[in-house]
C-alpha cells in the first residue's frame, strides 16, 4: 500500500483544507482531480477503519461490510489490477464473504487468469501455514491451491518462481483427508500438487530438489499406503484437526436476503434478472 510521505500528506490536507474553505460550508471539493485526493487522503487516515470493516470480520457489521464489498468487486469481475484485494477477502475465510466473492467462479480457476510470482505464491503458502486442517473454509482453500497447482504445473518452472522447502510440502499434506477417496476435490488437487512437484529436478537437476522431490512422494504415499498413516511422513502438531471458530454470520435478516438472492438467476454480467 502506498505511504504518503510528509510533503505528499501535508499537500493533501491543504487540498482539503483549502477546498472547504472554497465550499463556504464545510463542503468537500467537488471537481474530478480534487475529489479523487480528497477520497485517497480520507483512505489514508482512516485506513485502520476500512481495513477492519472490509477484512476483519469478527463482527455482524463487519461481516455484512465485507458481503456487500464482495458482492460488487464480483460484478466488476478479477483483473491484474484487483485481483489483491479478491485474494484478501479470500483470506477472510468467512464462508459468506467467499460466497458472494465467487458467485458461480470455480474456486480452483479464481486466479488462473493471473501470472503467478513470488509474492503471491508466498501468500498462498502463508494462508495453509497459518492454519490447521479444518480451519480453512473448503472454497477458500480450493481458490489458494490453484494458485500453487498453476505455479508449479511445471515443477521446474515454479522452482525458478520460488523454491520450495520441507515445510512447504507439509503444509499441503496436512489438508489430506486420509479417510476420503482420491478423487475427492480437496485430495484431487492436492495429490496432482504433489505429483507434479516430486518431478522437480527430473530436467535441471539440484541436491535442493532432489530433497523436495523424496519428501513429496513420501507424503503422497503416506495417504496411498493403508499401513502408514500422515504422522509418518509429516509432523503431528501439523495434523492436529481445528474447526474454525471465526465463522461469523451477518445477521439473519441480512443472511435471509443473501439466500434468497442465491435463489434468483443472474445473466452473464451477474445482474439479477426479472422473474418471468
């Protein structure tokens, strides 16, 4: 985010000083340009206000905040120059807030249109460290993994975005689901993950990959092998199964009208469309 440095602030309030007193009344400048530095210089000193509003979501309020954000930046659809903001309400991992934000998007395509780097991929490792198995609401997950699945669908290419560590294999392998078949959504993604990453180094050969590559098919065939159990190739306090206990809800007036608005059919634009 960006930081206004002292001159760049003192300007603004001046800006706005100076368009209040144009006003007569205490009335905020109108024109285009004046506008847009009052409306950035307002973000920036109340920045705690909107953040919390927007992402925190420990609150009803806040919750219903986020619902109607996401509601409109999934009508304005994912771009290079949005898609931050659609991977911070998916960290939210509010099943309302990432309901409204998807729509009818499959969660595992929600960032395949975006070039990964390291950064984001950072990110997406970041939301499966910070949380135990259950936590993560399973929308939310599918979304981050296909970040990884399409970084490292070339494991070698993805290595060269970003190296992999031991952790981060086991931070995909503790959201197996031992006691689910392999085509389950959640499985499915995570063994191809696997798969294709215990192939790093068959074309540029590294001592580093070839660590990686050991650990990912120990992993893969510790949910395969029906004598060996997930503990035997990751560590137990990784594996422990937390539900997750921030799923707040708007309130029910609010959450009967997003159902019922599930209920209507939108047209290709995702506008709600007149019952015949």
């Amino acid at each position: 985010m960006f930081v206004p440095d002292a001159t760049s602030a003192e300007a603004g309030k001046n800006s706005i000083v100076g368009g209040r007193q144009a006003g007569g009344s205490g009335a905020l400048p109108r024109t285009g340009f004046l506008l847009l530095e009052t409306d950035k210089q307002l973000i920036r000193d109340n920045s705690h206000t909107v953040r919390d509003a927007l992402f925190a979501c420990t609150t009803r309020p806040q919750v219903e905040c986020a619902v109607a954000f996401a509601r409109y930046l999934s009508f304005t659809g994912l771009n290079n120059d949005n898609y931050w903001i659609f991977l911070r309400l998916v960290m939210t991992n509010n099943p309302w807030v990432v309901d409204e934000l998807l729509h009818d998007r499959v969660p595992r395509l929600l960032f395949s249109t975006i070039r990964p780097d390291t950064e984001l991929i950072d990110a997406a490792f970041e939301m499966l460290f910070s949380r135990h198995p259950d936590e993560i609401y399973e929308k939310s997950l599918e979304s981050v993994l296909g970040i990884i699945q399409n970084a490292y669908f070339d494991p070698d290419d993805g290595y060269r975005i970003r190296r992999l560590t031991i952790m981060d294999i086991n931070a995909l392998g503790k959201y197996l689901i031992k006691d689910k078949a392999q085509d389950f959504p959640i499985n499915k993604m995570l063994l191809d993950i696997l798969d294709r990453i215990t192939h790093v180094g068959d074309y540029y050969g590294e001592q580093d990959k070839s660590v990686i590559s050991k650990h990912a098919f120990n992993v893969r065939y510790a949910y395969f092998d029906h004598t060996r159990d997930l503990v035997d190739a990751i560590p137990e306090p990784l594996l422990v199964r937390m539900n997750d206990m921030t799923g707040v809800s708007p309130e029910e007036d609010y959450a009967d009208l997003m159902s019922s608005r599930r209920q209507v059919r939108r047209d290709v634009h995702g506008r709600f469309m007149k019952k015949e």
